[in-house]
C-alpha cells in the first residue's frame, strides 16, 4: 500500500477506506479523529460514498463495519474521537438557506436527506432522526466503550427558516476507546480556570475556506489529538476530507495517516500539507 504523498510522516491515501483499513497493521494507531460524511446530507460525486444509503440503517451499519477495522489498527489504550451530524426525517427540496441549503461553492453539494421518510425506527414526517445516537450505541454494541458525548457549540451556526422549533447549533463528538483503560492526557486542554475540561465546546468556523463544505474547526481536531495522544504517536482520520486531521496533528508533532475516497478531496489535502510545509509547519 504506497501512499499517494509522504510529507515527512504524514501518508495521505487515496480510495475506499474500507479496502484500505485492512492493509494497516494491527495496533499501529494511537488515536483516530474523524467525521464521516452525514447520512443523505451531500453528494460527494463517488460511487462508493457513505452518506448516500437508500436507508440510514444502511448507513449505520456501514460506520459500524469501518470502525471495527478502526478499533483493530488502534493501540490497546487508543480511544476514538467521532463527530457525526443529525438530521430530519421529512419531504422537502432544495433552497438558499436552511437545512436544505446549497453549501460551499459549488452548487452540487447540496442536501439530499429530505427526499422520503425512510421507513425505519418508526420514523414520521418532520422526525428527528437520533442518528448521531443510532450510530453511538451501534457501535457500543459493537465492542467499542462508550466513554463521553461532547457536544460542539458552534458560534456561528447556519441559518435556518424554520418557525416551528430552535435553529440547530450544536453538534455531538462521541469519545469512545478500545478497551475501559486508555490514554487520556486531561492536562494537555484545559478550562480557562485550570479545571478539568467540559464536555461542550465552544468553537466557530477556521477563517478562510479549505475548498471543502464540511471541514471541521481545526480547533476542535487539536483538542482531540492533544487529549487523546502524545508527541511522535499515529493520529488516523479514515474520512480525511481536507486534511484537517492531518495538518493539526503535524503541528503537534504527531504522525498522521488520512484515508480519503474523492481524488479532489485528496488533493486538497496534498495542497493544504504543502502550503502548512511552506509556513514552516513541522512537517
């Protein structure tokens, strides 16, 4: 398995995570940050895409079958940091804002999820579906320890017109390891105050797009690095989208392995590496 570019050690791997997982060895990765592709929320132009199930069901149980072959790379005491979105269960199209919204600058990411009421889980029109939760216990089925649900606070959170409940702001980050005893750094981010780190987080958007309509804060990938690994260990993000995982945990001092399905995506990340090489980032 040859990487498609090597900067220092951060490998950035082009193609279906759930061919290429196999191939790391076992108990390789420390600590693996990721946020896979929301159920029905975009269309990332792959055929093999997550996200893009006829059923949500589907969906969860593809995220179950990649994160077992996760929970195998990773280190005896290795944890899982995993953001994962929500959505509605309800008829619906396309619009300017709102959950329906066209993002980013192309205008074929757009929401697809409110097409058809999936028929599962009893759901009903206008049904929030749970799904961060869904996959959560799918997984603690699964074998993975269920440790800490944070939830991300965003300060600015997408426009919505809807009139009949809040507009979402928030988002969970499920803290989950491979076994009751991990590593676990509670110095390495605390409170303003000193204390022990909350389980909501703060954050807004990085300033300036990364060519990607979905990139998390990289605030949030360094609380996850620094937390969940030391300096010179293996970070691993199997959905790496623009390489944010990846440039933070250079940053850091950590090795990185991103695994990312769409060619474009990838070579964001290649691009978004040697522009961080260029500022004199420790890559």
């Amino acid at each position: 398995m040859k990487p498609d570019v090597r900067i220092s050690d951060l490998q950035i791997l082009t193609g279906d995570n759930r061919k290429l997982l196999p191939n790391l060895p076992a108990e390789s990765v420390q600590c693996c940050v990721t946020s896979p592709p929301y159920w029905g929320l975009r269309d990332y132009d792959h055929t093999s895409q997550i996200g893009a199930e006829p059923s949500p069901v589907q969906y969860v149980e593809n995220l179950v079958e990649i994160l077992r072959e996760v929970r195998r790379v990773l280190r005896k005491n290795g944890t899982l940091w995993l953001n994962i979105g929500d959505g509605y269960a309800r008829n619906g199209g396309t619009g300017n804002c709102g959950p329906n919204a066209i993002v980013g600058n192309t205008k074929k990411l757009i929401q697809k999820r409110n097409c058809k009421v999936p028929s599962c889980w009893g759901l009903k029109d206008r049904d929030l579906m749970g799904l961060p939760w869904r996959v959560a216990f799918a997984l603690q089925a699964d074998g993975w320890v269920l440790r800490s649900r944070i939830t991300w606070l965003k300060k600015t959170a997408m426009p919505e017109s809807v009139k009949n409940r809040p507009t979402s702001a928030t988002e969970e980050i499920f803290l989950m390891s491979k076994a009751p005893t991990y590593y676990y750094n509670s110095e390495a981010v605390r409170e303003s105050t000193g204390a022990n780190l909350r389980n909501c987080w703060v954050l807004g958007p990085d300033t300036g797009g990364n060519g990607h309509p979905a990139a998390f804060p990289r605030e949030l990938a360094r609380r996850c690095v620094l937390l969940g690994s030391r300096a010179g260990d293996t970070i691993l993000d199997p959905f790496g989208g623009s390489g944010t995982t990846g440039v933070v945990a250079k940053e850091l001092g950590r090795r990185a392995i991103l695994i990312e399905l769409n060619p474009e995506y990838s070579q964001i990340s290649k691009e978004r590496i040697r522009h961080a090489n260029q500022q004199n980032f420790r890559l």
